[in-house]
C-alpha cells in the first residue's frame, strides 16, 4: 500500500515537512514569559465594538492577531505574544490565545490584550517561532465559559494540558500528555477535554473532575516511521450528535472514536491529501482541510472536504496549502487560513461559498493558523 511505503521514507524525502522533528528557530526572542497585562491596553480609550461575523486570526508568523472583515480584510491587529497557534472566543467576547510566551486574554470589543497567563509548564526553551517552539497549541474552552484548557508543547519531550481557570486568570492543574498536542477540544457536558497528540499517533482524554487521564492510540496506518511519519493525527472535531471524536487521515480514512470505550471505527474519505484542521458544525456537518500532496504522483492537491453527517462529500479545490477552518453561523461559508504549520504558507485565507464551491482569497494576516467567526 502506497501508505506504508510514504511513511517510512517521509523524513527523508521531506525532511522540512510536519513529520520530521528538526526545529525550526528564530535570532530574535520575544518578551518575557512573565508578562500578566499588556503593556498596550489603554482603558481610557473607548469602546471601538466589532461587527458580529468578523474574524479572528492568530498570526504564527508575528506576535499579534488579526481583527478581519471578511470582505475587506483586516481591520485591526492587537499584540497578543510571540507565535500564537490556536485561539478560542467565549460567549463574553474574550478571546483566548495560546502564544509561545502565555495564554494571552483579548477583549475582542475593545480590541485590547487585558491579560496574559504564563505557563506552568517548565523546560519550554527559548520563547521563538516556528512550528517546533515551545508553548501553547491547541486551545479550547469549557462550555461553562469558567475554565480554558491549552495544550503545551515541550520541546523534545512529551506536553502538558493546563487548566486556566476564567476568572482569576490563574493555571490551576497541569496533567502530562503526548507529544505536540496540536489540538485541544471539550466533550459537550464539559466532563472530558481532548488533546490531540500528533507526534504520540493518540489522544489524551482528561476527566476534569477527578484530573486522570489515560490515552488513545488513533492510528489507522500504524506507528511505522515514528517521529518522521505524516501519518499521524493532527486536529479532531467532537461530533455534537453524540461525543464521537471525529480524526481525518489523509483524505481517506475519518477515525471515529468513542473516548469512554477507546474503540474506533473507520469510514472512508475521498479527498486523498493530506489533512490538517477540522470543525464540525451543530446540525454534523464536518469541514476537513486539505493541504496537498504527500506524494504528488498519486495524490491530490489542496482542498476543502464538506462531509454531511450521513458520509456524503464535497471536495473543494484550493490554491495552496492551508491550516485550519471556521464556518460563518449560518453554515453557508466556511473560512480557511492558509499559514500552515510547515513551509509555504501564504498570509491570507480562502472565503469559500459551501452551496457552490465558489472560492476567494483574502489577504489577512501574517500565517494566519487559528481562527473563529465573532
């Protein structure tokens, strides 16, 4: 199988790609990690207020995030910390962010940094950028809105899951994970968070009540090839219909796990390139990105696959490599930011109409990852 073959010899093909464990650094260090308020909030300059259906995006090439209009582009960008990934907006209108140096808290009415959070976590190594830093990935929030859960990477080493609790702003438990947790997500009764562990092939699951966590292996083509294999889960995406975990694999295979059991199945895929972000939307419907080729003499190019809950699919072209996804509230455009994690990356994302497949690039950002619909 065309697989098997792909993952043992990814590192040396590729060897720039997500798969291979060289870090990628900068000269230049950012601020120090210590930093709680930001040293460019201005409380006495009013409210400016944001649109509702705005965008934000979190810069991994800069330290800031990006307020975007969707059909003009950016129209603000407030400093949030250096390398910021993943990004999450409660229903109070803060915005949480997980940077190389903290949580950074952003008032996305005010369009101010109030609050940045630093890590518990220790041996992160020089704040820097990259897809290999230390700090915070994955990001998500409680359905309470009373505790943030930010997956940390550890250089070289397995990570961690914090618990920010909302109000005093404070990391309140710490539990080990695997390796790199790309992505962070919370069961819909708040009991179980998600960190997806992309160079560990599992997910830890975290009981927030009592703080134990065991783990998931999800690796549908196995663990050959370790750490400079591609085929290992990046971003999962809880289908809300009933608390399956949802992990796309190459554009062919969909893992579905059931975290109480750590049973999964698999249902075909059609789209056949490698998968990054993924969301899924209240009535199932799955939106998986694309971002090309393993191999370009047998795969396909970027896309965006929009799966109905009953497995039927539309696989819609992209230009260039991508990163994540965010759909508008009525479920009729989806957004999709073309940062990427690894090399060519382009600063802008891809407006895509859902009903006709009609796409449009947007400038915005500086390799924007993360995003959410305000």
């Amino acid at each position: 199988m065309k697989r098997l073959a792909l993952a043992a010899a990814a590192a040396a093909v590729l060897a720039a790609g997500c798969a291979t464990q060289t870090p990628q650094t900068s000269d230049t260090p950012g601020p120090s990690a210590s930093t709680t308020t930001s040293a460019s909030a201005q409380p006495d300059r009013a409210p400016r207020g944001t649109p509702a259906g705005t965008l934000l995006v979190a810069d991994f090439g800069a330290d800031t995030v990006s307020f975007v209009d969707p059909d003009k582009g950016v129209t603000d960008t407030v400093t949030v910390g250096r390398a910021p990934y993943g990004l999450v907006v409660g229903d109070d209108g803060r915005a949480w962010v997980a940077t190389a140096e903290g949580v950074a808290v952003v008032d996305t009415a005010t369009r101010e940094r109030v609050a940045r959070v630093p890590y518990a976590t220790k041996h992160l190594g020089p704040v820097t950028g990259g897809e290999y830093r230390g700090g915070g990935t994955g990001i998500a929030l409680a359905p309470d809105g009373r505790h943030v859960y930010v997956g940390v990477n550890v250089p070289d080493g397995n990570g961690t899951l914090e618990t920010v609790d909302t109000r005093t702003l404070r990391v309140t438990d710490t539990a080990g994970v695997g390796r790199r947790p790309f992505d962070v997500d919370v069961s819909r009764d708040g009991r179980e968070v998600y960190a997806t562990d992309h160079d560990s092939f599992d997910v830890t699951v975290l009981d927030t009540g009592s703080g134990d966590t065991r783990r998931i292996e999800v690796a549908p083509y196995g663990t050959e090839g370790g750490l400079g294999s591609w085929l290992k889960p990046h971003y999962t995406a809880v289908r809300p219909s009933d608390g399956k975990l949802l992990l796309p694999f190459e554009g062919e295979k969909l893992v579905v796990v059931d975290p109480e059991t750590g049973r999964s199945r698999v249902e075909r895929m059609t789209a056949n390139t490698h998968q990054h972000g993924v969301t899924v939307t209240p009535d199932g419907t799955l939106f998986v990105v694309g971002t090309g080729p393993i191999d370009p003499a047998e795969d396909e190019g970027p896309s965006l696959t929009v799966r109905a809950k009953d497995g039927r699919e539309k696989v819609i072209p992209l230009d260039g490599p991508h990163e994540d996804v965010a759909v508008s509230a009525d479920g009729r455009t989806a957004y999709v930011t073309g940062g990427f994690t690894r090399d060519g990356y382009w600063n802008g994302i891809t407006v895509v109409d859902v009903d006709s497949g009609d796409t449009r690039r947007l400038a915005a950002g500086e390799r924007p990852l993360g995003i959410a619909v305000l």
